[in-house]
C-alpha cells in the first residue's frame, strides 16, 4: 500500500495571525499581576502591531456598545469581566479587573459578580481562579 505524505498549507489573515501569535508565541510573556507594571500593553495593542486597521475597528466597536444603554461605567466593565471569567480569558480578565476598579467597583462587588457565575456557566476551578486573579491585581 502506498503512503500518502499530506501537507498543510496555512495563511494568516490579521486576525488569525494575531491568534497564532497569543497562543503560540512566547516570546513577550505577560508580567502579572498587571496592577504593579507601569503600563499595560493589552490584546488590543498587540493586535495594532498586526493590524491597525482592525484594531481601530474593534476599539471604535467597544466605543459603540458603551454608548448604547444605561450601564455606568462599573457596571460595563462588571459584565465584561463575567465574560472573560467565563471565557477564562486571564489576560482580559486582568485588564478589566482594573477598569472595575478605575470605575470605583470595589473587591467585594467583583468577587460577588465572581461568584454569581459558580453554578450557571462557571464551576469551581475556573471561579477560584478568577478569584485569585482579583486578589492578585487589588491586593
């Protein structure tokens, strides 16, 4: 029987690029807890290093869902932070935690939006997780 040699050919679009090079890539490894650096460089601005165009996208997306609605401040970061505790996301999650904060949400409003999560979309691992990461970043 003969032996079939399969290739794989791959292309990158911006987006998939910038994917290869968060999941793959080592070379800039993230300092933690993000409170004590200087400054933050977020996904965003590793995603204008590959595409400006989409990064710029994306921010004016993000500038659009604050406007739409009620919610303060707070309570948008609040929401975005439950969805990278979900999505187990630690470097958005970091980032956030400390947008929550700017916004004058305390550790006990986001360990409760936290722990709400324990039971419907989150078990325990990833909660106790999240939590530590709180406690990393505001402690």
């Amino acid at each position: 029987m003969a032996s079939v040699k399969k290739t794989m050919t791959l292309s990158y679009s911006p987006i998939s690029a910038f994917l290869h090079w968060q999941y793959f890539e080592k070379s800039r490894p993230t300092m933690y807890p993000l409170s004590k650096q200087e400054t933050i460089i977020t996904n965003t601005d590793r995603l204008r290093e590959t595409s400006p165009a989409v990064a710029d996208a994306f921010r004016n997306l993000r500038k659009a869902q604050d406007a739409h609605g009620t919610l303060d401040a707070k309570q948008r970061e609040l929401c975005m932070l439950v969805g990278f505790a979900v999505t187990r996301n630690e470097s958005g999650f970091r980032v956030h935690v400390n947008r929550v904060a700017e916004a004058g949400g305390t550790v006990a409003e986001i360990e409760q939006a936290v722990l709400l999560m324990l039971g419907t979309s989150l078990g325990l691992v990833p909660v106790v997780e999240a939590l530590s990461w709180v406690h990393d970043e505001l402690r």
